[in-house]
C-alpha cells in the first residue's frame, strides 16, 4: 500500500472511531435522563405528606 493509502485508511478509521465514541456518549446520556426522570416520578408520587402540623410555621429562633 503506498503511503496516502495508508493515511486515508488511517483517516478513516479514526473518524469511524470518534463516530462510534459519540453515538456511544448520547446512548449514555439518554439512559441517565431517563433514569433520572424515572427516579423524579417515582419520588413525586410516593413522597408521604408532613404529619399534621409540620411545616406551617418556620421556626426563627436559632
């Protein structure tokens, strides 16, 4: 193979890399997200509600 073959196959290949790193890297950030939204809906709709009396008043005296 001459050496400009051996470039451009070297080219190639590194550019096919990177485009497999990125397609990668957004999968991952999209399974983050929706573990994310999954664990803000879980705790939205479970959160028990304070005992009666709890959070009316703020205390200032410290």
């Amino acid at each position: 193979m001459t050496t400009i073959a051996s470039q451009a196959v070297q080219m190639q290949a590194g550019a096919q890399s990177q485009s497999i790193g990125i397609a990668v890297a957004r999968q991952q950030i999209a399974a983050d997200q929706a573990v994310a939204a999954l664990v803000a809906g879980t705790a939205a709709s479970t959160s028990p509600s304070p005992p009666p009396g709890q959070g009316q008043v703020v205390d200032l005296k410290v």
